[in-house]
C-alpha cells in the first residue's frame, strides 16, 4: 500500500493541474483572466499608494513636532539674556532643529510628489479595470445570444427528429394493424366455410340427431352470449310498492312472485329519474345487499304512472323537438334543457329554444318551458297554471345582509318573496326602486320570484 501512494497522489496531482489548464483556457476565452490581471494592479496600485500616503503622514507630524519645538525654544531664548550661557545653549538647540526642519520639509514635498504619481496609477489602472470588466460583460451577452440560437436551433432539428421517427413508428404499427385485420378476416371467412361445410354434411346425412344436437348448441351459445354482455337473463320487473322521498328509499314488489325488494336512491341514479313513485312498474335487476336482497334498477327500464306512457328517450337523457313554424325535428339533450324546468320535461309541452348546429344536425339549445312548470299529476289532473310567464316589478325592500326581499308585481300590484340566489347576469343584491324582470314558481313556502334580470336602475 506504501508504494502505491506516490502513485496516487501523482494521478491526483495530474487531474488537478489539467482541470486547472481548462479553467485557464476557459477564463482566457470568456476575458475573466484579463479582468483579473487588471483588478491585481489596481490592489498593488492601492497598497502602494496607501504605504505613501502613511509615510507622508509621519513626516506631516514630525515637522509639525519640530515647529512646535522651535516656537518654544524661540520663547526661552526670550526670556534669557543674550550674555548667559544658557542662551547659548538654547541658540545651539534652535539651529540644529531648523536644520532637521529644512530636511523634513523637503522629505515632505518628495512624498507628496509621489502619492501624486501613485493616485494617478491607482486611476488609471482602475479605468482600466473597469473598460475591461465591461468587455468582459458584453463578450458574454453576446456568447450567450450565440449559444441561446443554437440551443434553439438544436432543439428544432430534435423535435423534427423526433416527430419524424414517431411518424414513422405510427405507420408501421398501422401498417401492422391493418395486417393483422385482413389476417382476422381471413380466419373469419375461414370458420364460416368450416361452418357451411358443416351445415351441408348435416343436411346430406338427414340426422335429426344431429339437427337438433346443433339447434341445442345454438341456442346454449346465443344463452351464454345474452348472460354475459347484456345480463338479461337475471332481470325482473315489479311494481313500487312505496318510497320515502325524504328518506331515499322505499320497495318494490316482483310480479311473478310477489316478493318485496329494497330499493335506494343510489340504485336509481344515472336512470334519468330523481325519484320513485307509487304504482310504477320497472324493470329491476337481483342483488345481495348488507341488508339482504335489494333491486337495482336499470337504465333503461319502462316507467308506467297514471296510464301515461314516458317515452324511454328521457330515460336516455335525450330526445325530439318540433318546431311549431315548420314541423321541423330537432334533437335535444338533457344538458340543454333549463335546470329548473328538468323535472317537469315530458311529451306535449310548449318550450322555447335556440337553434344550432351539431355532429348530430339540428339541434335546440337552451330550452325552457314557456308555459307551464306542473307537476306530471297536475297535468293529468288538467290543473295547468300560469306561474311561468315573465312579470316585471319594482323592489319594494331587501335586505343586504340576509339577501332578500319583496318586489311589488306591475300587474296587481301585490308582494313577491325574492332571493339573492335567483338573481341573473353576475347581479349579487338590488336596491329599492330597481326595476326587474322575473318569472314565478311555486315552493313549499309560497310563491317566489326566480329568473330575475335588471331592467333599467332609478
């Protein structure tokens, strides 16, 4: 292990001085190298220039110690007599500190002279610096620019690459789909040859054996195929005994038999019936519950009330449209009929609609019941109201903070009970004296407006 580690640190050594050869190159190619020469000048130009100005500080506060000592001495030698010794001494003193102060002041102005020089270095070096920093910034701005065009340009020529060997994949697989569907058609005219073939020696033979041992066959088959994609075998129809509107849930009584079934309104959902009436007949399918045998009701079953037959296209959620100008059809669903007026869509009635165009042909949008909104035992009961027609009133109070109030109908001049949630056209709250159009309908509290659009606001 010893002597491998030499060998080691070499290699690492090795890679170490090559990823520094790179980022040298990189840093040359990108100007990052002669930005950072140009900044080390600037910091030696500084250093020198802050050493200078050091120096040329000390000497600033050693000629203004040497002034300081003359100007003291000069008043000593004021005080003494020119004839004492001690004059003499003190006259000694001042020449050699003028003679200090002559050579500190000329040290003085050779500093400056210098710190002068080294500011101007420290300058131009420093525009220097910058100018390059610059260059730097723009030759980057432009590489990027270069480099975003051809990453653009590679990504097209990949995305062309790519749709094109999709294309090509997708041509094969049709190409193979189309195969194997020619090569099922064979086999299929194939087996009905075999099956032909079959039929003729059964018919040559004459065996009535064999006929019926064919028709048994048959007939399991055609049994097996109803079992399995129609589940028609297990179904059964029955009467509704009762159910609970309020409660979800009621009876029905199978015909053969007479036995009761439990029905829930999640058994009925998606048949195109909200709810179950007494004296129904429907057609029901078996099954096991928690609770022991219920019924589910099928999709498309029959529903018989009152002696009045509902056409199975609004079980299926769709149906046809006569145009009164015209006697021209046209086809309507269940998401094109109004909310409100769902429930009480049956044969007969007079509706408003819009006319478009679909897939399907002619089609009615937006249809709403223009004449009555009963109920299905008010229509057989003749009890046909007028409650749907458009009035217009003015609002005679409202709340803000409960959202509602009381419009007073133009025609007789009574109240009608109003809310915010019947409001049209992104309308959140009236004001008293607003002018409204409306339509009436009947709730377990009365009359109320709904459908209310803003007319005109005084």
């Amino acid at each position: 292990m010893l002597t491998r580690l030499p060998i080691r640190r070499f290699s690492i050594n090795n890679k170490k001085s090559r990823l520094y050869r790179w980022l040298d190159i990189y840093e040359d190619f990108v100007g990052l190298k002669e930005v950072k020469q140009a900044q080390s000048a600037v910091n030696d130009a500084e250093r020198s220039f802050i050493k200078t100005q050091t120096e040329r500080r000390s000497y600033s506060n050693e000629l203004l110690k040497l002034q300081n000592d003359l100007a003291r001495i000069r008043i000593d030698m004021d005080k003494l007599s020119r004839s004492d010794d001690a004059y003499f001494e003190l006259f000694k003193s001042e020449h050699d500190l003028v003679k200090k102060e002559k050579l500190t002041q000329l040290e003085l102005k050779k500093q400056d002279e210098i710190e002068r020089q080294l500011f101007s270095s420290l300058q131009l070096a420093l525009r220097e610096s910058q100018e390059k920093e610059k260059m730097r910034i723009e030759r980057t701005k432009y590489w990027s620019i270069i480099g975003s065009v051809v990453g653009a340009l590679a990504g097209m020529i990949g995305a062309t690459l790519t749709n094109r060997h999709r294309i090509k994949e997708f041509h094969n697989i049709t190409q193979e789909s189309q195969k194997l569907y020619e090569n099922l058609i064979d086999k299929q005219e194939i087996s009905i040859d075999k099956l032909k073939q079959e039929l003729t020696n059964l018919s040559s033979n004459d065996s009535y054996e064999n006929i019926l041992l064919l028709n048994q066959q048959s007939e399991e088959r055609i049994q097996s195929k109803l079992i399995y994609h129609t589940n028609f075998i297990n179904r059964d129809t029955g009467i509704v005994k009762r159910f609970s509107k309020d409660k979800g849930f009621g009876f029905i009584t199978r015909k053969t038999d007479g036995t009761d079934f439990f029905v829930h309104f999640q058994s009925i959902v998606g048949t195109g019936f909200k709810t179950l009436e007494e004296g129904q007949e429907v057609e029901f399918k078996e099954s096991q519950g928690v609770k022991g045998r219920e019924a589910r009701v099928e999709e498309n079953y029959l529903v018989i009330n009152n002696n009045v037959d509902y056409y199975s296209s609004k079980n299926r959620g769709f149906g046809f449209i006569t145009r009164k100008s015209d006697g021209a059809d046209f086809f309507v669903h269940s998401r094109s009929i109004h909310q409100r007026d769902l429930e009480n869509f049956h044969e007969g009635i007079e509706v408003d609609f819009y006319e478009s165009e679909s897939n399907r042909g002619a089609e009615a949008k937006d249809v709403r019941i223009i004449k009555n909104t009963n109920t299905k035992d008010q229509i057989v009961n003749n009890e046909i109201s007028d409650t749907n027609k458009q009035e217009t009133g003015i609002i005679h109070r409202w709340n803000k903070e409960r959202g509602f109030g009381f419009v007073r109908r133009i025609a007789n001049g009574n109240d009608l009970f109003v809310h915010a949630r019947s409001l049209k056209d992104g309308l959140r709250e009236l004001e008293i004296g607003q002018e409204i159009q409306f339509r009436i309908q009947t709730t377990e509290k009365g009359d109320e407006a709904y459908d209310v659009y803003l007319i005109k606001n005084q």
